[in-house]
C-alpha cells in the first residue's frame, strides 16, 4: 500500500512517467512496479499511453477528490445544525454517509450535559442494525436492497431485526414517514433516530442521527418529539447542500409503521 501511494505522489509531480523511472525513483524491481501500476490501474487510479507506455494519474482520482470534496462540504453545512439539534435534545448528533453496505460516521457533535459519551467518528456500522443505515437501506435501488436483505445478517443485540419480512416492512415504512429508529438494535440500553439528508438531485447522500441511552431517549420522546426534530434538522442540511424538493416534514407525511417494529 505504502509504494502505490508513494507511486501516485510521484506520478502526481512527474506527470506522465515511464515503468523504469518508476522503479528507479521507488528502488524496486521493474516487475513490482508494473505489478503496482497493473492494480492502480484496474481501478482507474492510473491511465496509460498505449503508444508511450507511460502512466499518469487517472479520473478516479479525480472521483475521489470529488467524494472528499463533498463530505467536507457536508460537514461544513451540517455541524452547525448538528451542535444546534445536540443542544437543543441534550443527546449526541451524527452526520453519516454510504460507503458500500456500510455506514461511515463522519462528524458528530456532543454538546449534552451527559457525562456519558461515545465518540462515533470513524466507526463503520452496519446498515440493518443502525437507524441511519436503515435511512439508506430504505432508500437503496431496489436490487440493491434485496442484495444487502439476502443476508447475511447479523444479529447485534436480541432486538436486532433479521427477518426479511419485517425489515421489508419497516423501510417501507421509513420511506412514508422520513426517519428511522433503531431501539437497542445495534447495542443494549442504546437508542437512535436518523432522516435522510437529500442532494440536489433528490437522492439520499447522507443520514443525520440522534442517539442517546434508552432511558433518556425513551421511545414516547422519541414519537412526542424527537423524531420530528431530527427530520426537521436533517431537511434544513439538504437545503443548505442544493435539495429543494419536497421533504419529509411535510404534514402529509404518514409515520405508521416506523415506531411499530419490535
């Protein structure tokens, strides 16, 4: 890994550079740089010349600077609104986004008076387990999704839903009333609810969350209030980011079946 990163900083200097200066400049062998650059290359990180055989940064690159870009766009639109949404509940506030089938927190925000605290940043969760995972489950492809139900899935906590049958029937759900919880299904004694944070185009790109422990995010806050604040919050992120379609604070909106699961 250290010599394909090392390899891209070059290539990122030189332009476009030939196998031999390549492993001269990495002193290795002539064959693990064309090994590196043959990978880099599958995955688009590299392009090369067909008539010069010299190699170049290619467009995933590119797509990656672009991902980075907009979480650090994200981030910067939602932290405020997060500090606002923690304050205002007394609970900690997350900003999360897909990355393959997995939930990656990228930012949270804690300013509770609660001694109890657990940093999320970094941490990968699962997407049936987690209220925001189940805010992109539900609005993944259709295939996609039925891939991700195929299992396996694992069971994290004796609450966590496994049955396909009624994970169908909650994302439906999730996808009429605009939010999703999650009551001790990733851990014991932990509550959540997350809503969908919507790019221009309409599509999910990202979930704000709101957990807290199960006797202070009690499932009647959760239906009183809390619900409703964090659609409102995570709605306020997607207008800040391009969205200006409808959202899921509309009074039309229909929540049966979310707070129903087991």
């Amino acid at each position: 890994m250290d010599r394909a990163l090392e390899m891209m900083e070059m290539l990122g200097r030189a332009g476009w550079t030939g196998v031999t200066e390549l492993s001269k400049e990495l002193r290795i062998h002539k064959s693990t740089a064309y090994r590196l650059l043959s990978t880099l290359e599958r995955r688009g990180m590299v392009e090369r010349d067909a008539d010069t055989q010299k190699y170049r940064l290619g467009l995933g690159v590119i797509r990656l600077a672009g991902a980075v870009r907009a979480t650090s766009e994200l981030i910067q639109a939602g932290h405020p609104i997060c500090e606002r949404l923690s304050r205002a509940v007394d609970e900690a506030v997350n900003l999360a986004v897909l990355e393959g089938h997995n939930v990656v927190n990228i930012d949270q925000a804690d300013l509770s008076t609660s001694m109890i605290s657990v940093n999320w940043v970094g941490a990968h969760t699962s997407l049936h387990g987690t209220s925001s995972g189940k805010v992109f489950l539900a609005h993944l492809p259709q295939r996609e999704r039925e891939a991700v139900l195929a299992g396996p899935l694992q069971r994290f906590t004796d609450r966590t839903l496994v049955g396909v049958d009624e994970l169908r029937t909650e994302l439906a759900g999730i996808r009429r009333a605009g939010f999703a919880v999650a009551l001790e299904e990733l851990e014991e004694g932990l509550h959540a609810v997350a809503a969908p944070i919507r790019t221009a185009d309409g599509s999910v790109s990202a979930a704000l969350s709101l957990s807290g422990p199960a006797y202070r995010l009690t499932l009647e806050r959760i239906e009183r209030e809390v619900a409703t604040l964090v659609r409102q919050a995570a709605d306020t992120v997607s207008r800040r980011i391009g969205y200006h379609g409808h959202t899921s604070t509309d009074p039309s909106v229909d929540a049966s079946g979310v707070l129903d699961a087991p």
